[in-house]
C-alpha cells in the first residue's frame, strides 16, 4: 500500500495556534502520511507513536549500527524516506553539533545506557527532592513581586523561576542566569522544522559561548568540589568509568534546554488552559485527588513538544503501510495525545482520567532522565500560581515554532 501523502501545514499561523484539528482530520485519514515539503513520514497515533518511544526498531541515531549507512545506499529505499545523512545547512555549524554530540536525547546503543547509567546516579531523588523548599521559596518571591500590578507570566515569573532552580541543581552562581536563559533561547531555535540562516548562526555561537562557559565552571568544580550536580557528574564513577568533560558539558547543555524549555512552555500553555476553561482552584480540589494529576493532564492536553524524529532501524509495518530501514519518521506527540482511541473527550481537561499515558515524557530508555524534577516543579508552581486568583488580560500570542509549543508572552493579573 502507498503511504498517503499531507502537508502539515507548519508555516500557517492558524494552525500553530491550534494544530489539534488538523491533528484529527489527519489522524481519521492515516496514521502514517509522507510530508513532501518537510521531508518527513509523520505518525499520528498513540499506539504508533509509544510503540516508536519504546521498540528499539526505532532510534535517535543508527551510529551504533555497524555499515548501516552502506546497507541503505545499496538498498532499494526510496529516496525520500531516506533521513539519515546530516543536512548540508548545518555542516558548518561544529560548535552546535558538538553541543550534542553526547546528548543522551540522540545516543543509542551501549554509549546511550553507559552514559545514561552514569548521569542517573549523579541525579538523584534526593537532591532533586532537597530543592522543593527552594522551588517553594522561589515561587512565592515571584508572586509577591508580581502581585500588585498585570505581570507577564512568562517572563516575570516562569522564566527566572525555572532557570533559578535548574541553575541551583547545576551549581551555576546566580548572577549568570541571564546568560543561561539567553543561550537556551537561542539553542533551541535549531530543533524546528525550519530554521533560518540567522538564527541557525546564533544558535552556533551561544553553544560555543555555552561550551566555553561549561568548560570553565567545570574546572572550578574539580578544584573545589560542591554540592551541585556539576561536582556530582565530574565524581561519579561505574566500574572505573567517568564521563569524559564533553559528555558532562553536553549533559549540562541538555538538562538547561530541556528543563527550562520545558517548564516555562508548560506553565504557559497549561496556566492558559486553566484560565481559559475558567478553572478554578476550588474545582481542582474538588476534581482531583493532587497537583500531580492536574500537571500530567495539562502536559498530556497542550504538550510543549509536538514532535520528535527518529531513524527506522529494521523494516517494519504500520497498518500494512511498509516503512523501509533507513527511513526517518516524526512521532506527532500532540496527535497521540488527544486520540479518542485512548483518552475519552481528549480536547477536554479532565483531571480525573485513568489513562495517563500521554507521549510527552518519552518512553523505553529515552524516558526522560528529568522527569522527576520537572513534575515537582510545576507541581509546586501550579499550586502556588492558582492560589493568586489570576485573570486573562489579552488573548497570548504563539512565538510561532511548531516543534517547541509555547507563547510569546502570557498577561495576567491578581484579582
């Protein structure tokens, strides 16, 4: 069977600010359609996409593969499937590639659980859990400092709480939070779809300013150790194995981009959800049993990742549709959360549902490594944020990119 072909139509200003009716029309059509102008085979729904999360027919990278690149050129794949090569565009760009070169969001394989093994016990439960009078001592400044006049949610209280208690976590001085927030900023504006010339040569230099600066904070650590987890990932050890100074620099870049990224776009999105659904505090205590199931449905109705690529490692099928190896398919994580076929009235918020198993946290071994601290943030923000009353001012604007969904700014005021 031929694989349908869609557009996703990722330019049109109407459908990043709500991609969810499309997500359906598309999701009725196929669950797998080829995008010629992205270049891309898209997957529409839950069941497709958790199985690509967690099967390892499926992976970030085919490096760990051995001639897999050769076996593809002397196969018959079909040439538009084919993903596997590092675009031209951003050959030139070595600071950025380097920046993720040990990420572990793109490792497979023995590097992926060797690294992954080692960063877990430098990240742990309890330092993450010792930050919660932080995160609550953090919030409440920031609401306090807000509470008399309109204040940009994102800006003046998302933002600086978030880059505050990663920057805690890493051991990273205060006074260099803005630089942080300045490079995340910058950096993640190459996960897109599209990216520009500009903005793919700002990236390139904030990940060299990142590099530069991670080396140097890294150094200082090993000459006086602290109670961060820059001191924790440069001591940890697993058999006589420590992660090298660039894996420790491409861990710290991806736990900055990744959880502030992540944490400002989900208080946004799901601060809107519940204003604009006009949620109270009062109804949350009567719906729901903790903050916990209010964070996980807020993730799972507005996700602030709507795709992710990954590599077919092995011929495979998907509703008879055949994917050859070597294909590269995006998993549209904001279609596989709103199917019917899993979650009852999905473009609902309901906090009460029994099916949590939303794409949003990943799944197998890329689940992802923050998830404990991520929850436990907006877990205590959400709770503290509705207990101020808060009022729309203006209808939010989309910043405009598909991939990382958030606003450009969020207005609100204490009543």
């Amino acid at each position: 069977m031929n694989i349908p072909e869609l557009h996703l139509p990722t330019e049109n200003s109407d459908f990043i600010k709500n991609p969810y009716p499309t997500f359906e029309e598309f999701r009725n059509i196929t669950p797998v359609f080829w995008d010629e102008v992205n270049n891309l085979l898209f997957i529409t729904r839950h069941k497709d996409v958790r199985n690509i999360q967690t099967s390892k027919m499926f992976g970030t990278t085919h490096s760990h593969i051995d001639n897999f690149e050769s076996d593809i050129e002397s196969s018959n794949v079909p040439l538009t499937y084919v993903g596997y090569k590092r675009s031209e565009k951003y050959e030139s760009y070595d600071f950025f590639w380097k920046s993720e070169q040990f990420s572990l969001l793109n490792l497979e394989g023995e590097l992926h659980k060797g690294l992954r093994g080692l960063v877990a016990k430098a990240f742990l439960p309890r330092s993450v859990q010792k930050l919660v009078p932080f995160m609550e001592e953090k919030s409440s400044e920031l609401l306090i400092k807000n509470s008399d006049s309109e204040f940009d949610l994102l800006k003046d209280y998302a933002q600086p709480y978030s880059i505050s208690i990663i920057g805690e976590l890493l051991g990273v001085p205060e006074e260099d939070h803005e630089k942080f927030l300045d490079w995340s900023h910058k950096i993640v504006k190459m996960y897109d779809f599209k990216v520009s010339d500009v903005d793919a040569e700002n990236a390139e230099n904030a990940a060299k300013d990142f590099f530069d600066y991670a080396q140097d904070l890294l150094d200082k650590r090993r000459e006086n150790p602290q109670d961060d987890m820059i001191t924790r990932l440069s001591q940890v050890t697993e058999n006589d194995v420590r992660l090298t100074d660039h894996q420790i620099i491409c861990t710290i870049i991806l736990l900055l981009n990744a959880g502030h990224e992540a944490t400002v776009n989900t208080l946004g999105n799901g601060l809107y959800g519940l204003l604009s659904n006009e949620i109270t505090q009062n109804q949350l205590l009567k719906e729901s049993s903790n903050m916990t199931d209010v964070v996980e449905e807020l993730i799972r109705w507005d996700s602030p990742l709507q795709f992710f690529q990954r590599y077919v490692l092995e011929d495979t099928e998907i509703d008879n549709y055949k994917i050859p190896k070597g294909s590269k398919v995006a998993i549209l994580l904001g279609s596989a959360n709103r199917d019917p076929e899993v979650f009852d009235n999905p473009s609902e918020l309901n906090f009460d549902r029994e099916n949590k198993d939303h794409s949003s946290w990943g799944g197998g071994i890329h689940f992802c490594i923050g998830a404990h601290l991520a929850r436990l943030e907006l877990e205590v923000s959400f709770k503290q944020l509705l207990s101020q009353n808060l009022n729309l001012i203006t209808e939010p604007e989309r910043t405009g990119a598909f991939g990382i969904r958030g606003y450009k700014n969020l207005l609100v005021k204490a009543s």
